[in-house]
C-alpha cells in the first residue's frame, strides 16, 4: 500500500514545475473521506493562493458537509491526455515490439481540508477566480459588475474549501523513455486536434 503517486524516474515534473502546471490548469478534483469512511470526489476551479489551494463548491452539494475539518485530503489536477498507438513509433517496422500506452500528466496534492461559510472569505475567493479568468479579455468582468444584492445571494449558495498543500507531485508521462524517431511519429500523429496539439505541445522534442 502507498499513499504516493506512482512516478517513474523519467516521468518526474518538479515541485515549481507541478505547481504550474496547476495554476494554468486552475481546475482540480478534491477527494476527501468523511468519518463512514467514503470517499467523496468533487470537480472544481482552483486557485493557489499562500500554500494553500482554494475554490467552493455548490451548497447544494452535499460534499462540504462530509468534509471532516482538518483532515487529510487530495487534489487531482490533470492535463491533456491522448490515446498513443504502436502504430505510430519508428520502432514499429524495425521490431515490432510496441503496445499501445496512454500519455498524460497530473498533479497530486495532499494536505488538510477546510471549509469556509464565511462571506467575506468567499467574496475574496470569488473575486480572485474572476480575475484570474476575465484578466485576459479585452473587457473582463468583475464581481461588481453585478448588483450587489445579486452577488450576495450568489455567495450564499456557495460553501468555501481550501486545502493546505503539504506535499506536491508531479508526473508527466509523454514518451521520454521512447526513441527520438518514436517521440516524432507520436507528436505528428497527435498533431491536428485541440486535445493532440495540447499533447503535442507537451511531448519531449
């Protein structure tokens, strides 16, 4: 049994890195195990902000309630991934021994769990989120754009939750223990679509 995320030598992402990664991602799903013993899994937007990773779910959801304060959890974040044929490596015609394999990458981080119905640290959570999207459009819009009895009754449908990071992994599986010739014919093949250029983008050159 581990608690780790398995992460092969050559596959490795390093902490500044992983934590990129999860900043541009800026989505996560938060795994937490109530008292019964159940795991709860809830999609979310993200923010790293101090050490800590923060974002709210619906109040709605009854995920927030299950949370046992203070207790260990995970956060998932994932990036691109892309089916990889055998077909496509140099290898192929040289040998023919090649399987079909799966690339992708991924952050794990794990730490304790809180859960925030305050309003004012939602206003803060949320404003920040909405900066952090809008900041590139040529006319983003702010929370206060919207009236504020609006905005505060958003707010009361939302239930904060922040985890404080205390370990980060990172792993990006992208053909690095393949051949330069196999690495080539996997970013051609995958080059052409919005999900194979990300991947594309990604692979080792």
């Amino acid at each position: 049994m581990t608690d780790r995320l398995y992460v092969p030598r050559f596959n490795a992402v390093d902490d500044d890195k992983a934590l990129l990664m999860v900043t541009e991602i800026a989505t996560a799903q938060l795994v937490t195990v109530a008292e019964d013993g159940r795991a709860d899994a809830t999609f979310l937007p993200v923010l790293l902000r101090d050490g800590e990773l923060i974002g709210h779910v619906a109040r709605a959801n009854g995920h927030w309630q299950r949370i046992v304060e203070g207790s260990p959890a995970l956060a998932i974040v994932t990036g691109p991934d892309a089916y990889v044929s055998p077909g496509w490596y140099a290898t192929k015609a040289e040998h023919g021994r090649v399987v079909p394999t799966w690339n992708y990458s991924a952050v794990h981080l794990r730490g304790t769990v809180h859960v925030h119905d305050d309003a004012d640290w939602l206003r803060t959570m949320v404003t920040a989120l909405t900066d952090r999207h809008e900041a590139a459009r040529d006319e983003p819009w702010a929370v206060t754009d919207a009236p504020e009895k609006y905005v505060a009754g958003q707010l009361r449908a939302i239930v904060g939750v922040s985890l404080t990071i205390e370990t980060v992994e990172g792993k990006a599986k992208l053909s690095q223990n393949r051949s330069a010739e196999d690495v080539a014919g996997v970013v051609a093949a995958l080059a052409g679509t919005p999900v194979g250029d990300q991947m594309a983008a990604l692979q080792p050159r």
